[in-house]
C-alpha cells in the first residue's frame, strides 16, 4: 500500500473522540498520524496501519 505525507486516510474504526480521519505526517517503518478531530499524533508500525485503512485520500 502507497502512502505518503500529507494523505488522509480513513480507518475502519474510530478515535475515542469519535473522529476516523488522521493525517499522515511521517512514512518509514512506522507511520506518524494526527487525528484530525482532536489532534492527537501516534506513530504506528506501517503494517498495523495498512491492516486498519479504509480508504486513503490523496492531497496535492
């Protein structure tokens, strides 16, 4: 799976603050996101996340 800074990715389940869009802000072996609803940032190993994608949205 294509993932690079600056897309927003939509997961299958929500953030406790009832958000499911997070901005991608680091791409390596793990993968930086910010929620989009509170902000919060968590880094996450790159094959959890492409496990819990729902669909990606690409930014230009």
């Amino acid at each position: 799976m294509d993932i690079q800074i600056g897309d927003i990715v939509t997961l299958k389940k929500p953030h406790p603050c009832k958000s499911y869009d997070f901005k991608v802000l680091r791409t390596g072996a793990d993968i930086g996101i910010k929620c989009l609803g509170c902000g919060h940032y968590m880094l996450l190993p790159r094959n959890k996340l492409t496990k819990s994608i729902k669909a990606i949205n690409r930014q230009q």
